[in-house]
C-alpha cells in the first residue's frame, strides 16, 4: 500500500515483554520490530513496554513501564507480545520487580487483553511457551478469551504450540520462526560499525599478526565445561583467536569469570548492547554457545555454530535440529567438516527469513489500514467475557457498570495502581458502549460508527529516535 494512501501522522506500535533485563535475546525483539517495520513505513515506531521502565541513557532503548503502557495503550495501532519464552506462569523474574506488578502476567497476558479490551490488534510475535506449572483455571479462561480476540498467534516451535492447543483448542496457533532469524537482512554486514572497531581496539584484536580472524565462546559456566573440547577446536583453526564474550548477563555470563584457556584468548568483560553483541557474533569464524538468540544469530548470519546443550528449555532448542549450520559440540569430526565448509547461509535460514519478511509485511498492513471488522469483534469477545466474570451479562446494560466490571476483573494484576487503572480503561465508556448494548440485547457482532473513533489520546505520542523506537513520556 502507497505511503500517500495513509495519513501523514506518525503510527506507534507497542510491544510487551522482558526489555529491562541484561539478555541479549530478549532486548533484540523491540529492535527486529523497530528496523523491520520503519522499512516498510517510516511513519511506523514501535514503543517497548517491560516491568521496570529504563531511561536510553543508560540503556540500549527507552523501556516504557506497565503503568505507563496503562496511560497510552489507546494511542497505539497495534500491540505485539514478546517474543521469548514469555507465555509462563512462574513468578520468576531476572531482577528486582515493582511490588505493586503482579508476576507473570504483567509482561505478557496483562497487555495482551488490555489492547484487545479496546480493539487494538494483538500480534504474539513468534512467542515461547512454559505452561507446565500450576496455574488457575481463571487464567486459562483469560488466556482462551484474548487468544480468539487475538489477530495473529505465532509460535516459534512445536512443544509451545501444541501446549497451548491443548489450553486453548480453538485457538488459530501458527508456527513463525524466532523474529532473529531476519537479522542478516535487517543488519546486514557492510561496513563495520564504529561501536564493533571500538570494540575490536580495545580488546586488542586489531593488533598486527592477529589477522582480525577470531571464535566467540559464550561466557557461560555450562560452556565453559566444555574447556577441551574447546581448546581443540581453536588449536585446529589456523592464527584464530579465542574472545570470551559475557551474552546473557542476567544468567551470569562473565568473561573474567570463565575458566583460564591455552592459546591467543582476548576477554570481552563489559556488558554490550544487543546489535552490538550481534555484530559481533555475525563477523566471527565460529560461534561457541549455549544461548539460543547467539545460536540463531550465528546461522542468519552463515557463520558456523558449535552448540552447547543445557539442561533447561528443551522446547525452544529443539527448533535448532532441523539447521545444519549447528552442531553439538561433542561432534568432533561433524564439527570439523562445517568449520571446514565455512561462513554460508543454509536455504533453511533463508526460507525463514522469507517467512519473517511476509509476517512484516502483514503486520504493517494492518498499522496502516486498522482492521475495523476485526477491532469490533475483538471488543464484543473482551467485554462479553467481562460480562460472564462479574456474573450478571443481561442486566450490565448501563456503561459505567461494564467499566467498574472490567477494572475489577483486572484489578489482580494491578494491585497498588487501581487509579491508573481506572483512567486507562476509562476510553471504554466512550468507545464500547454501544457495542455492549448490541451484545446484550443480539449477541452479534456491532457495526457502527461511533466504534471507529479514535480517542483523542491518539495524538499525544512521544518522539522517536533515528532506528524507530519511541522516546520521552507520553
């Protein structure tokens, strides 16, 4: 669709997820979405939106906190959730939490029925799933509702989807891969970046002899168990240097932590940025990890990849098998033969690319030309279930009744922030009442007008920086 087709003014796109911790994989996924979707509009920003909000000058990009997301969710076309394992029920969490935040929730499902509670779209965008633990049939219950008024359900692997086929049968669950399988694409490798010669000049690597050509190893204490295996592979590389690169630093990746190697062994000890940390990656003659978003970035990219298995997370690894740019690390002679083969770009990684590229595309279709069918029936199916919670769905005709309704049923996941709740909810009143009333009395789908205004909060929207991520408060 032509640019000039659409109005002039700015689209911002939210996304929910774990932004405020120091882990490469989960601080890419705002990034992907900003570079993907500012190439095919420029007038698309997308606004992260995590537990602990974080301030750009100490931090990769502006993180918006949940309350904040409260305040602004109606000025947003749409709202993707993750990716990452993010569909989970443990109250587990990197970091120090807000108490007034309710765990899990708030990063993942909170968001999720809050824009589908005023028709926004609601992407999952190639999301994990943990649903093993225990958890309310309540949840579930939520968890069925904002699926169906979901626009797209994606799911990066087969465990995930079929866990959640089985917690929400009707549900329209699609498998899409991990959203950094497009890197090459989005970033592709052309000039060095003056972050990435920074980087190599302090670290010593651009020294003369050293030829610029070196491996990264994962500073991971389960990576450095594999100590031998290791020095072999570097020793069978001809005048390649070994750097010691910190990946999830919430899991407690250090280089000076990692154990002493033989050979040329450079350790990279600060905490870097995620397109850093990618270039990185992308420019290495082999990659030695456990962590799955350095596994995925090393075959966008071609370069070979040494894996090292972990205990955990069986699900999400288990869509790395079918590559065959990686291999585990105890197969010595099958690692040989990739190394051997060199830098390379399997057709498998290419075919996901494609696949990322027509998921782009079909998000930036609906910024731009909102779904009002969709918009509609999203609402009816929020608010009808708020109707079946608070038990009496024939007499909730009056408008104020829905919204004390709605802000009670969500109230668990606020607690503390029942007034910021409140005024977040607020634009119900003026922009479902009808459809309420159409409900109550038909059970159909509503067509009117009124359902298509948009609230004047749309125009209040912060500024955006140069790659699409929007800053300042709204």
């Amino acid at each position: 669709m032509p640019a000039s087709a659409t109005a002039a003014h700015d689209l911002f796109v939210g996304i929910a997820g774990t932004f405020d911790v120091k882990n490469y994989g989960d601080l890419l996924f705002p990034l992907i979405a900003a570079e993907a979707l500012k190439r095919r509009d420029p007038r698309i920003h997308v606004v992260p939106f995590s537990v602990n909000g974080k301030d750009e000058s100490s931090w990769p990009f502006q993180v918006r906190s949940m309350e904040e997301m409260i305040a602004s969710i109606s000025a947003l076309s749409a709202m993707l959730i993750g990716g990452g394992q993010i569909v989970r029920f443990d109250k587990n969490y990197p970091i120090p939490a807000p108490a007034n935040v309710d765990l899990p929730f708030a990063y993942w499902l909170t968001p999720a029925a809050l824009a589908a509670m005023i028709g926004k779209p609601v992407f999952w965008n190639a999301v994990g799933a943990s649903v093993g633990r225990l958890h309310g049939p309540w949840h579930d219950e939520l968890v069925r509702q904002v699926f169906a008024a979901s626009y797209f359900i994606g799911v990066r692997d087969v465990i995930s989807r079929d866990d959640l086929a089985k917690l929400a049968p009707d549900a329209a669950i699609q498998l899409l891969p991990d959203t950094a399988f497009g890197l090459s694409r989005l970033w592709p490798l052309e000039k060095e970046s003056a972050e990435f010669t920074n980087w190599r000049t302090m670290l010593g690597l651009d020294r003369k002899g050293l030829e610029g050509k070196y491996v990264v190893i994962q500073a991971n204490a389960t990576v450095g168990k594999q100590l031998s295996a290791i020095e072999s592979l570097i020793e069978s590389m001809e005048n390649t240097t070994a750097v010691i690169l910190p990946v999830c630093w919430c899991h407690g990746d250090r280089a000076e932590a990692f154990p002493e190697m033989k050979g040329r062994v450079f350790l990279s000890r600060e905490w870097l940025g995620p397109k850093l940390i990618s270039e990185i990656i992308a420019r290495s003659e082999l990659t030695v990890a456990s962590s799955l978003h350095a596994c995925i970035t090393a075959l966008s990219y071609g370069v070979p990849v040494a894996r090292v298995p972990i205990a955990w997370g069986r699900n999400k690894f288990e869509l790395l098998n079918e590559f065959e740019g990686i291999v585990p690390i105890d197969k010595r002679e099958a690692l040989s033969c990739l190394i051997q083969r060199g830098r390379q770009v399997e057709p498998q990684v290419r075919e996901c690319a494609d696949r990322l590229d027509r998921y782009w595309d079909g998000v930036a279709d609906v910024v731009l030309q909102p779904p009002m069918e969709h918009s509609h029936l999203s609402r009816a199916l929020m608010l009808t279930w708020a109707a079946k919670v608070c038990g009496d769905q024939k007499n909730l005709g009056a408008t104020r009744r829905a919204v004390v309704a709605l802000r009670k049923s969500l109230s668990p996941y606020f607690p503390g922030q029942r007034a910021a709740l409140r005024r977040g909810l607020w634009m119900v009143k003026s922009s479902v009442v009808n459809a309420f009333r159409w409900i109550t009395r038909t059970g159909a789908e509503p067509r009117t007008k009124s359902m298509t205004a948009k609230p004047k909060a749309e125009a209040e929207m912060p500024a955006v920086r140069a790659d699409g991520i929007a800053v300042g408060k709204s």
